[in-house]
C-alpha cells in the first residue's frame, strides 16, 4: 500500500479492519471455546474437528452483509474480503487451534507458505505488474485457498452449521457480543471514522497500524496460547491463578516492546521505503498507537481470565461500558485534532480498557477456586454473583452437527 493515495489506503484499512473484526469474532465466538474443551482432552481431534462448521457459518454469515456493502459502496477491497473470508477464517481457525493443543509446526509451515505468497505479490506491486487491489486480491485468495485445503487434510467440514443447542449457542453470541463490545470496539470506531471523518484519518491510522504489524500480530495470536494456559489453572488457588495471569502478561509485554521500540526508531529512509508518502502522515501516531498496542495485549490477557472463569456476565457488563464509552471517544478526537486526535483516544481507551480488565480480574480471582476440575458443559460458578454459569464444552460450544 505504499503507493496508493491516502484515501485509496483508506478504503482498504477499512476492508482489512472489518476482517480483522470477523476474524477476532470467529475466535471468540467458537475457536477460544473449542480450546478451553481442547485442553482438557488428550484425544482433541473430534473436537477441533467439529467446530470448523460454525467457523465456516461465521465467515458465509458476515460474508454477505460485506458483499452487499461493497457492491453498494463500490469498495471492490470490501468484496474481495467477503469472497476470501470463509476460507480465511478456516486457515485461522486451524493455526490457533494447532498451536493451542501443541502441535505448532504445521500451523507455521503453513504461515510460512501464505507469508512467501503475500511477499511475491507485493513484489509485483512494488515493481508496477499489479496495483495495490491485485496485491490484496492476490493476499486474500492465497489465506483462503491454505484454509480450504488444510481443512479438507485434516478432516474438518467445510459446509457452514450450526447446532442450535440452547447452552453453546448463547454462550457463543455472549461471548461474541463481549467481543464487539471490548476488542472489536477497536474495529467498529475505525468504521465509523470512515463514516463520518473521511477516509484519510482511516489512511493514516492504519499506514501506523501498518508498520506496528509485527506487534499487533503478537498480540492478535496470543489469545490461542493464553486461554489453555489459564485454563490449566481455573481451580487453582486465587493468587495462583493471579499469578499465572501475570506471567502471561509479562511474556506478551516482552514479545511487543521490542517491536514496537522498533517501529519508533525507524530512520525516515526506512519507513518511506515501507509505506512511501504516507510515511509522513503515519510518523506523528506511532508511539500513540504502539501504547494502544501495549494496553491492548495487557487488557486481552485480563478479560482471557474472564473467558476462562466463565464470568460472562460481569464480562458482558464491563466490556458494554468500554464499548460503547470508545466510539464517540474515538470519533471525537478525530473531529477535534484529526488522525492525532483519534490515535490519543485509542491509546486512552487502551489505558483505560487494561486498568478495567484487571481490576475486575483481580477482584473477581479473589474468591475461593472453581470446583469443578476441567470446564464442561455442566454449569460452573460465577465469582462475581456466585451463580450457576455455563462454561465450555465440544458438542455444546463447538457444535459438531
């Protein structure tokens, strides 16, 4: 994207945020489950098999109103993302959940593939063969063709479905809507960025969104290691599961800060070569977005604690406030100061949402341990009102018809 105009860039962060979005939707609403039912399992193909259907009823359920907005809208970013995107979230769907049941080589063959894939066609972009959609059209084609085919190799149907079992279906749409309200927040304000500032705030955010990749892919898939490792623990002592959560913190935070000082000390000569003219207007955001980064990875870890206790409706409750208090935040700043306006409030919002998500998780870890030794579909305790709670299991959450 480096040779592309702002608002072009614009228009394709757009399109990759709402993939962003559903693909973070899709891990909440069936992959985090199928993990925590995973972990407990020493036989955990059936299970990661059977969850596959609803990730791909995710992807042909967003798909449509994607298609449908970019035909309207004349987006073709917005229609190459709706065609990609089943396939997409099958490729993502089996990274996180080989790499949360510890078998990560295969997940990063595959990786490895779509990275040499994507890096071939932005050699033809940078070199004028193809222009920046067929570049995205290339990236896009490439992740869903790998999901596509590694589901068929390991045995997991394609066919979207959907078990309308009481307990799993409203404990996913709980989950998912936990999700928009608190990380996916993130995502919806840059749509109404797009909306109502224009897309040349939504350019620039993202041109700094670009360079911090590295950072917020770290932070995107760390969610597939932390929910088994705090589930391990769920019955465990409040300070042991507290400090688990810490650990898990730590080793993020190292993992980030690293890049992201990176990305703050690049010379101009560097990042023009990466993102061109539109260096100059990512420059300014840098350090705003890399704290968003920083509290964003900080802020997971404390409602993946959430996810694991089963605290659904102290989460649902919690991420509803932030949610709702970042769009106009967002949205504000922009209309007031521009892309530094609305880069300030992301990083606030990322203060304020890891301060939220602690000190509920520290309150809510305070209390006596779970009694139940692995999370099944049997109800488990709520610390925060000490009721019966569903929690996760592999025909409930997963749904295998």
């Amino acid at each position: 994207m480096r040779l592309a105009p702002i608002d072009d860039l614009g228009r394709f962060a757009l399109a990759f945020s709402l993939y962003v979005l559903i693909t973070g939707l899709s891990r909440t609403m069936v992959t985090e489950a199928v993990l925590a039912e995973a972990a407990t399992e020493s036989a955990n193909r059936p299970t990661i098999a059977a969850g596959s259907r609803r990730v791909a009823a995710v992807g042909v359920g967003c798909a449509a109103p994607l298609f449908a907005g970019g035909i309207v809208g004349g987006s073709s970013y917005l229609i190459i993302v709706a065609v990609a995107l089943p396939g997409l979230l099958l490729h993502d769907y089996a990274r996180n959940t080989g790499v949360g049941v510890g078998r990560p080589r295969p997940p990063c063959m595959r990786e490895m593939v779509w990275t040499v894939l994507t890096a071939f066609a932005a050699l033809l972009g940078l070199t004028g063969v193809v222009g920046p959609l067929g570049v995205f059209g290339f990236w896009a084609g490439a992740g869903a063709l790998i999901g596509y085919t590694t589901a068929l190799m390991h045995g997991h149907r394609i066919g979207p479905g959907w078990l309308l079992d009481r307990t799993g279906t409203r404990t996913a749409v709980s989950y998912g809507l936990q999700f928009l309200l608190t990380a996916g927040s993130a995502q919806l304000a840059l749509t109404a960025l797009g909306v109502t500032v224009g897309m040349a705030v939504v350019g620039a955010l993202s041109a700094g969104r670009t360079v911090l990749g590295p950072a917020t892919l770290v932070v995107g898939s760390a969610s597939s290691l932390v929910i088994p490792h705090l589930a391990r623990v769920r019955t465990a002592t409040g300070p042991a599961r507290r400090r688990t959560a810490l650990r898990a913190t730590v080793v993020l935070l190292l993992g980030t800060v690293p890049a992201c000082l990176f990305v703050l000390l690049l010379p101009d000569g560097l990042g023009e070569a990466v993102l061109g003219d539109n260096w100059r207007h990512a420059q300014p955001l840098l350090w705003l977005l890399a704290l968003e980064v920083l509290f964003g990875g900080m802020a997971m870890v404390g409602f993946a604690g959430h996810r694991v206790q089963g605290a659904a409706r102290r989460a649902l409750l919690l991420g509803g406030v932030l949610g709702i208090l970042r769009i106009p935040t967002v949205v504000v700043g922009a209309e007031m100061w521009g892309p530094v306006g609305a880069a300030v409030a992301l990083a606030l919002m990322g203060l304020i949402s890891a301060a939220a998500w602690w000190i509920s998780y520290l309150q809510q870890t305070g209390g006596r341990a779970l009694a139940e030794s692995r999370p099944t579909g049997i109800p488990a305790p709520d610390l925060d009102t000490g009721e019966g709670r569903p929690t996760f299991s592999a025909s409930r959450v997963s749904g295998g018809r």
